[in-house]
C-alpha cells in the first residue's frame, strides 16, 4: 500500500503545479471555462463505463485465493458488448447534441474537443481496471494516476516555456493528448500481462447484468453528487468562480487522498476475504488501515487549514476567496475518511443495491441545496451543497454496513486478537 500512496501523493503534486501554472497563466474566466468543459465532457465518460470497471474488479477478486490471474470467458465478451453498445450511443449522441450546441457558449470550444476524448479516456479506465485486475495494483495506480499527470504538465510546461498563447482550448488538446498516451501504455501492458481464461457458469451473465444496472445507476448518481455543485455554479455565476471553486474542490480533495490510495489496495482482498467468510481478518485489515489512513488525512488537512492562505495567494489574487470553501469541503472530507471505505466495501461484497440507496439520498440532498444556495452564495452554496450531501450519504453507507453486514468500516472499532 505505501507505494500506492506515494503514487497518489506525487499525483496530487502534479496536479497542484499544473492546475497551478493554469490559473495563472489563464486566469480566472479562462481557467474556469477549461474546469466547466472537462466537467461537460467527463459525464460522458460516466456513462460509458458506467461501474464496469468495479464489476471486473470484483469478479477477479472473487477468484483471488485460487490465482488473481484468473478471469472468466464469459466476462470478457459480455464486457466488450457492453462498452461498444454505450460507445455507439455516445457517437449517436454527439452526431446530434455538437452541431445544436450553441456556438456562443465560451465553454463549447474546449468541450467539442474533450468529449470525443471522453471515449478514449472510458477506453483507459477499463483497460487500467484489467491491469489492476492481474495483480499489478501499484503499476495501475500509476496509469490511472500518475501518468496522466506527468504527461500534462510536461506539455504545459513545454507550451508555457516557448510563450505560446495558453486557451482553455489548449488546454482541451493537452488533455486529450495525455489521455491517448495513458490508454496506448495500459493496453502494452495489458496484451503482456498473461491473463488466464476460465469457464464461468451459465448463469453469471444474469448476475453480471443486474449488477451492471445497479452500477450503472451508481456511477451517474456518484458523478452528479460530486459535479453538480460545478454545473450549477457555473450556470448561475460566471466562469472564474467555477475556477475559484474548482481550486477549493482539489486542495480539499488532498484530504482523502489516503483512502483513495488504500481503496486499490483492499478492494480486491475485501471481496476475497468476504466470500470465504473471513470476517475477523476482514475487519481487522480495514480497522487498521482506516486508522492510518485518517492519521494521515488530519495531518493533511490540519496543513491546508493553516498554510491555506499562503497556497492560495500563488494562484493570483482572484483565487483568494477559495479559502471558505475548502475549509468547509475539507470538514467532509474528514468524516468520509473517518467512516472509512463504505462505497468500495458494498461494491466488493455484491451490496450495490444499498450503494444506489445511499447516492440517490446523497444526489436529492445536493440538488435541493445547490438549487437552493449556489444562486445567492455562489461558491460557499457549493462548497455547503457539496459537504452536506457527502456526509449524509457516507453516514447512511455506514449505518447499513454496520447493520446488514457486522462490519464496523469506521476508526471507532476495537481491533480482534
């Protein structure tokens, strides 16, 4: 797990220099135009994968004790099919929406370039997830995270150096680039990575279409909780408080770090270790990893709490007022690590039923307060939004883990033997 970690650690650096450099190379409107577009765009994203890549994540981890290289016949035609369907529907769909877009709109420039992106980005996700699957977890939290950023901020960097005229459009081109690389990388490892092909039975193409749908489900309500706070404020206000929001939503983000990290590392053991009924293996390994996780989020957020000013003040003047609204989103960043790995928990263990649930609550409680405060209080409205509705449906995950399930997911948990 610690190179998992230091992976996401070094990701997240990147990611501060580059969304750095562009705030201030771009500015506020420009910046918040390229932040509002790559928000467009990646619902496209959503859609195509759609949770299939947890799906596959389970389905090998469920064979983890035989051999974690193991991966049924079946499951790999039934994916297929269902990428290519979505990705017909989402051509058919562009076709249709680009040319009735309206051309005014200053985000629809860098969006006409991102959204086709979107696909080769969906392309990279599962052929990560597969990389992921055979056991080279560290080497997939690369690709995911790591590579992209790299290959980014080495463009901007190149761009920024030889003066050339910096757009949110480039910035669109940038970004697609980085994506083309990341998918042509995993796809070399993936075809060198000796994946064995076994017989599944009859009947798990049902199963792995009821849980396509919930997961489905669960991937568009998860992306409209976390984006709507964004769409909303940017069709209210102008496009540089989506770029001051943007900043506060990413530095608070710094806080869950660790659990995004330690999420790779236990998915596919949660799955194996729930199936063979190892309860007291299980719950130890998410205690002590919950633990260390939230130790290492309270430091990060202690820091941004107190150096946040100083941090903010590199980005320009404009980007001062980011500093209320992290400090509220970063209040819910801490109990969503103190709660521990509650969404990835219910996928791995088949509960995606109860993880609609919860995101359907989550998603009614966002749209009722982004409609309601973003209006009058721009990015604190969004900041309250986004907080509230992560609390709430990450404490309902909780309650019903603890409940239906008897695993206390969460730091306040005695540790067995």
């Amino acid at each position: 797990m610690t190179g998992g970690v230091l992976i996401r650690i070094s990701s997240m650096g990147m990611a501060f220099i580059a969304h750095l450099m562009m705030a201030r190379l771009l500015g506020g409107d420009q910046y918040g135009t390229y932040v509002y577009a790559v928000t467009m765009a990646s619902a496209t994203m959503m859609f195509m994968v759609g949770g299939l890549d947890i799906i596959l994540l389970r389905v090998v981890g469920e064979n983890l004790v035989e051999n974690f290289n193991k991966i049924p016949k079946k499951f790999i035609k039934w994916i297929s099919q269902k990428l290519l369907i979505r990705c017909l529907l989402v051509l058919i769909g562009l076709l249709i929406v680009i040319p009735l877009s309206q051309v005014n709109a200053e985000w629809m420039n860098p969006f006409r370039i991102l959204e086709p992106t979107s696909i080769i980005m969906a392309l990279g996700t599962l052929s990560i997830a597969c990389v992921q699957a055979t056991g080279k977890a560290v080497l997939a939290q690369f690709l995911n995270l790591a590579t992209g950023q790299m290959i980014f901020l080495l463009m901007l960097s190149i761009m920024a150096l030889s003066q050339y005229d910096l757009t949110s459009t480039t910035m669109a081109w940038i970004q697609a680039t980085s994506s083309f690389s990341v998918l042509i990388l995993s796809i070399f490892l993936l075809i060198r990575s000796n994946l064995l092909l076994i017989d599944s039975k009859k009947k798990e193409a049902s199963k792995w279409n009821r849980e396509a749908k919930r997961m489905f489900w669960f991937v568009i309500l998860g992306f409209g909780i976390a984006k709507v706070d964004i769409l909303t404020l940017g069709h209210w206000h102008e496009m540089k408080e989506v770029g001051c929001y943007n900043i506060a939503v990413r530095m608070a983000d710094m806080v869950s770090m660790f659990l995004t990290a330690s999420n790779i590392y236990m998915a596919p053991r949660i799955a194996s270790l729930y199936k063979n009924k190892e309860m007291n293996q299980l719950q130890n390994m998410i205690t002590r990893t919950t633990r260390t996780v939230f130790a290492g989020a309270l430091l990060v957020g202690t820091a941004l709490i107190v150096f946040g000013p100083l941090v903010l003040s590199w980005y320009g003047k404009e980007f001062n007022k980011s500093y209320i609204p992290m400090l509220i989103l970063i209040c819910g960043h801490l109990v969503n690590v103190a709660l521990g790995p509650v969404g990835y928990f219910l996928a791995m263990v088949d509960r995606s039923d109860l993880l609609i649930r919860a995101y359907t609550f989550g998603f009614i409680i966002i749209i009722l307060l982004a409609s309601t405060l973003i209006p009058a209080w721009g990015t604190l409205g969004a900041a309250i939004a986004n907080t509230s509705a992560m609390i709430a449906w990450n404490l309902l995950m909780f309650y019903w883990i603890c409940k239906y399930l008897k695993i206390n997911t969460s730091i306040l948990v005695k540790i067995n033997g």
